[in-house]
C-alpha cells in the first residue's frame, strides 16, 4: 500500500501527466491496494483508468470484471466476462479466466495461483 500512495501523491504533484498515463498509474496503484486486500480503497483509484471512446481493447469490460470479483459479484463478473470475451485474442481473457477460476479467493491468493 506504500507503493499505492506513492503513485498517488506523484499523479497529486504532476498534473502534466497525460489522461492515458494517468490511468496506467492509477490502475496499477488501485492493483497494488487490491493486492494488499484494500478493496475499497483499489476501486475508486482503478476507475480512473476508464476508457472513452477509444476502447477498442475493451478495457471497460475488464476494469468492470475486475471490480466485480473484488465486490464479489458475481453476476456482473460473468456479464463483463462475457463481454471481453467478444475479443478471442484479448490479452486480458486470460487474467479473467484465472479470476474466474479463483472467484472465492482474494485478488492477491487468485493471483498467486498464476505463479504457482
């Protein structure tokens, strides 16, 4: 969590950095808390990597995943799941498949299975 808020007080200091940095610092800062089991904390901070109109990756559909399994809901995780997997070749499918996998778990323990 240390991490986290140091991404945070350098995004607060920098106000240059462009929106798509912005966003890949925050998601990672909001992983980082979700690592350390601060969901509430995680969530509000990956948000801000949302994407407008240029989500041809369809990284709201992941971000929305992801949130989900950290709420544990599972509806809206298979709902976004299914979504992202409108794009076979998505890099983030398999991160959800191992979500999915792990759904009773913690974002840390569903993650540490991947280097298992």
């Amino acid at each position: 969590s240390e991490a986290a808020s140091q991404i945070e007080t350098y995004l607060e200091r920098h106000p240059e950095i462009s929106e798509f940095h912005r966003g890949v610092m925050s998601w990672h800062a909001g992983q980082l808390l979700a690592m350390d089991g601060q969901e509430k904390r995680a969530i509000p901070l990956m948000e801000k990597s949302r994407k407008g109109a240029d989500d041809f990756m369809l990284w709201n559909p992941y971000l929305d995943a992801t949130i989900a399994f950290l709420k544990k809901d599972r509806q809206a995780f298979e709902k976004n799941l299914k979504a992202v997997s409108a794009m076979s070749n998505n890099p983030n499918l398999p991160l959800l498949h191992i979500l999915e996998e792990n759904f009773d778990k913690s974002y840390r323990e569903a993650l540490e299975t991947i280097m298992k």
